[in-house]
C-alpha cells in the first residue's frame, strides 16, 4: 500500500505527464512532411509595419531596409523608438521610415510602444498591421504571406521566428538555440499540422486591423506577445501559424546580456502558467472551444530546460522510493515520463536541430538545465518583475 509520500510522488508524475504528452504529439505531428504553401496571387491587402525599439541603434537600419524591401504601393512603416537614448530614431529616418518617438519612463515595456503605434496609425489604419522587432530580419516574401493570411482568415498569423547562434558562439548559446527550435519551430508546426493554433511569439505577428485597433496594448507584462494572444483566443480569435514566413535574429554572446534575456521570457512564461493555465484550460473545456483549450494546454508545457531538469529530479526521487520502499508505481510512472521526454527531444533534433547541435552536444544539454536551476529559483523568490532589454553585443 502506497504511503501519503508516493501517492504524492505518483500524482506529480502524472502532472508532469500532461505537458511531456503535449510536447511529443507536438513533435510526431511536426515531422510530418509537407509542401510549403506558395506565394500567395490574389489581391494583397494593404499593410503597416509597426516596429517598436527601445535603444537599437546598432541594427535599426538594416531592419528598416529589409523591411522596406518587401513594402509596396500604399504599404507604410512605422518606427516607435520608445525611452530611447541612442540614435535609433535619427538612424531609422536616414533608413526611410518615419518615427514616432515617445518618452515615458513610468510607463515602460514593449506594450506602451506597440500601443503608441497603433494609435498613431489609427490616423489613417491600414488593412492589416504587422509588428517586427527592431533586431529581426526577415525571409523574402514574408509580408505578402502574412498579410494575405491575416486578411484571409480575418485572424492573427505568425510567423516562424527562429533566434541563431552567432558564428563561433559557445555550447550554451547553441543549446539555447536547439531550445528555441523546438519551442518556436516544432511545436508551433506540430499545432498547425494538426489544425490548432499558435502562441503569439512577439515579432513577425500580423493582425487584421479590426482585431489589432481593440486590443489591449498599454502593459509592461513581460510575456505580452503570449498574453494578447490568449486575449484574442477568448474572442475567437486564436492565431495561426504560417511557416512559409519567417523572421530571424540573434542571441546575445555576453553572459550578463543572455541572462537578461532569458530571465526576462522565461519568467514571463512561467508566470503566466501560474497565473493562467488552470483558468485557461477549465476556460477551454466549460466552453468546448477547442482553440482555446489547445493554446492552454500549449502554453503550460514549460520550458524544455525546466521540464527536463524536473523529470529527472522526478525520476531519481522514484528510483530511491523504490530502492528504499520497494513501491514500483511511482518508478514506472516516471520511466514513462522520461522516456516520452527523451523521445520528444531526440526526434526534434533528428528532424529539426543536426544543424546546430551534435549528438554529442545534445546529451551535454542535461547539465546546461540543472546550470539554469538558479534562474528557476529567483522565479519563487525574486521574480523579475519589469520588462529589462538585455544588451546587445556591441553594447
């Protein structure tokens, strides 16, 4: 007979089982092979890029000419260079975009830039509106696919946004990578194979304008892409994964400036489990919107370093169980845990991730979760609170 402790154990086990369940149906369903859709030829909306940017001087022009790039008659683009003390607005006007600048160091974060934005577009609105961040690049073609779409199904797209390694970057920035794929690419592809919807990723996310001019902006929340997608979902509005557009940018090689980076959307993700994900999957199922109880049930797979650091901590506290008490549940129910974990991650990097991690590197992976453990820890006991951009490398 079980003890209070390994029933305990037992239902932890069974918990942790949701999401890992979640992750690999995710991945089966990512490998499936598909045509990647054409460039669509019908009537192509009109579009505004909105750009928010806090300090980008290093990269604003460059950004502002790819995007340009793929702009045509009637298309505008809009820099909001928010609490900036660079030359990002003088750099983004030499780059031909007009700029918006806004001063307000009370109300900080990416949320008060997007909604200066939109209200100054609200001027003369567009059909659709699309947001890039201020250090992204995107794939030729990605405008017309998002808009189109957008216009299309008259809810929210996003593209595929993939964060790469520098040239030369150390193990833990390619891990970090491999972890994006996964998070962004895999299991954003596999909902989208299956018919379900994506989380909102931050850039690369177009909005027809109906949707967009409602929305609540004005927030420092620090996962405001994942919360204004939830908001949309509620309103039978839940986005769409269009993979056929892509946005690309880099992660930081300083130490000081990776951390920032990953505290800030980590934490930001792990509070709005906390804060969301029971409300949200009772939400789902009350009202039997499919939509919604899938992007729940998405957004409570934690990330990949936390999942994997807790299911092994699981799994050695059921193998000592077992040795001590000779209980078997707990100790299968975790090998089954583990194992649907480990396949999850073994077929995303056969699939998905070759290119960026070797087989070798993969299996370090385990030691680079339990070196996150302290960022984990700060989560219950000093979590980060305000939105912070992290430095980029020329900083």
């Amino acid at each position: 007979m079980m003890t209070l402790f390994q029933l305990i154990l037992s239902l932890l086990v069974l918990a942790l089982l949701v999401p890992v369940a979640v992750l690999l149906l995710q991945v089966l369903a990512a490998c499936k092979k598909t045509m990647p859709a054409a460039l669509p030829t019908g009537r192509r909306p009109v579009v505004a890029v909105l750009v928010p940017a806090h300090n980008e001087a290093q990269g604003i022009a460059a950004t502002v000419a790819g995007i340009r790039e793929q702009l045509r008659e009637g298309d505008r683009i809009l820099v909001v260079a928010d609490n900036c003390d660079d030359d990002t607005a003088e750099l983004a006007l030499a780059a031909g975009a007009p700029v918006l600048e806004r001063e307000d160091l009370y109300a900080r974060g990416k949320g008060y830039a997007l909604d200066a934005g939109v209200r100054q577009l609200a001027l003369s609105p567009p059909e659709v509106l699309i947001i890039i961040d201020a250090d992204c690049r995107l794939k030729a073609g990605s405008i017309t696919h998002l808009a189109c779409r957008a216009l299309e199904m008259h809810r929210p797209v996003q593209a595929l946004d993939l964060m790469r390694a520098p040239r030369g970057a150390g193990l833990k920035i390619r891990i970090a990578e491999f972890a994006w794929i996964v998070k962004n690419k895999v299991r954003a592809l596999g909902f989208h194979h299956l018919g379900l919807p994506c989380q909102l990723m931050g850039t690369g996310m177009a909005f027809p304008w109906g949707l967009i001019a409602q929305a609540s902006l004005a927030n420092g929340h620090l996962a405001e892409d994942m919360k204004l997608g939830i908001e949309l979902a509620r309103a039978d509005a839940a986005p769409l994964f269009c993979p056929e557009a892509c946005v690309v940018s880099y992660f930081p090689q300083g130490d000081e400036a990776a951390r920032m980076q990953r505290t800030r959307w980590e934490h930001g993700h792990m509070g709005m489990i906390v804060s969301e994900g029971l409300p949200l999957l009772w939400q789902g199922l009350r009202e039997k919107n499919r939509a919604l109880f899938a992007m729940a049930l998405d957004m409570c797979v934690p990330p990949l370093a936390l999942l994997t650091m807790v299911s092994c901590a699981v799994f050695a506290v059921a193998a000592l169980n077992f040795l001590v008490f000779d209980v078997a549940a707990p100790l299968l129910l975790a090998t089954a845990l583990l194992a649907a974990l480990t396949l999850a991650i073994l077929l995303s990097w056969q699939r998905f991730g070759q290119q960026v991690l070797s087989l070798k590197d993969l299996f370090s992976a385990l030691g680079y979760a339990f070196w996150k453990l302290p960022l984990y820890m700060k989560f219950f006991v000093n979590r980060q609170l305000e939105w912070v951009r992290a430095k980029r490398d020329a900083e």
